[in-house]
C-alpha cells in the first residue's frame, strides 16, 4: 500500500513539469495535516518547489538556465481552483494581452470576486482587486479583457487605430 507522501508524487509526475497546484488538489489522499507533511517533505528533498503561501509547483528544468518559472495563467488556473473566484485581467495587463500597449507590466493586476490581496511569485507580483459583480460579469471572456484595457487607456487614448487592433484588422 503507497503512503500519502508517494500518492501525492505520482499525481504530481503524472501531471509533467511546470504543473501548479495546491494542497486542497490533494484532499482526497488525507487529511489535510498529512498532505501538507508529505508537500513540506517534497519541497526538502527537492521534487517540487514553494513558489508563494500555499502554491507549489513540479518546476521544469532547463540544462542551461536550471529552474524555470511557472507560467502566470498555470498560477491564476491554482488560485481560481484553490479560492473558487474568478479572475479577470486589468489595467496594463489586459493592454499588453491585446496587443494595445508594447508596455509589459512590473505587476499583473486582476480584479477578483474573491478577496484583495498581493502575491509574490518569485520576481512577479500579481495583485488581486475584489470588485462589483458588474465588472466581473464578462469575467473569462475577451469582452472582459477588451473593457479593462479600455478603461486602463482612458477615454483620450482610444482612436480608430485601437478599434481596429481589437477588431482583429491590423492596417498599419
């Protein structure tokens, strides 16, 4: 009979590297005392890495750069599963996702129906902004990300070259 521990690892395997997860994707091999036990035991013989407060990742590994990041929607895929919220980019964020702005943000803004609160993810901090229900209708859709990046350029920077870029007909 396998232990915790070794149920855990071949999930994890099965999954590949730059899989992120959380202790509750865990839930059904123990208590939660001994999933966080096998995880912390894990973490110390190197298998998988803590990349923030109850985020793990299987890191994938390059011969020449060693360990790699996870990727940014691996890691809001954990937390929406983890929290049960929903997610949706904003501000410089969702311009850059369009194409509307050659700016790459420092930090990844996404309002949230779940709390406020900032992650550091090793050098990326991802801050999530609780708001209405109004603006999270459109939530995981590309009208939602068309809003944001919108309303992030203001009323004064939105010409027809923009609504072309969002419609899909690059003219330039």
């Amino acid at each position: 009979m396998q232990s915790t521990g070794d149920k855990i690892l071949k999930v994890i395997r099965g999954h590949g590297t730059g899989w992120v997860f959380t202790p509750a994707s865990f839930k059904k091999f123990g208590s939660r005392s001994a999933v966080e036990s096998a995880l912390r035991r894990h973490k110390n013989d190197g298998a998988i890495r803590q990349v923030a407060r109850g985020l793990y990742d299987y890191p994938p590994r390059d011969p020449r750069l060693g360990l790699l990041s996870p990727s940014l929607d691996r890691i809001l895929s954990a937390l929406e599963d983890r929290d049960a919220v929903r997610l949706q980019p904003s501000g410089a964020y969702a311009a850059n996702l369009l194409g509307l702005s050659d700016q790459v943000p420092m930090k990844f803004v996404f309002l949230t129906d779940g709390p406020t609160r900032k992650l550091r993810v090793g050098n990326r901090r991802i801050v999530l902004k609780r708001t209405t229900p109004r603006n999270m209708a459109p939530a995981g859709r590309i009208s939602g990300t068309v809003i944001q990046a919108l309303r992030w350029l203001g009323e004064g920077q939105v010409y027809d070259r923009i609504f072309r870029e969002v419609a899909g007909e690059r003219r330039d």
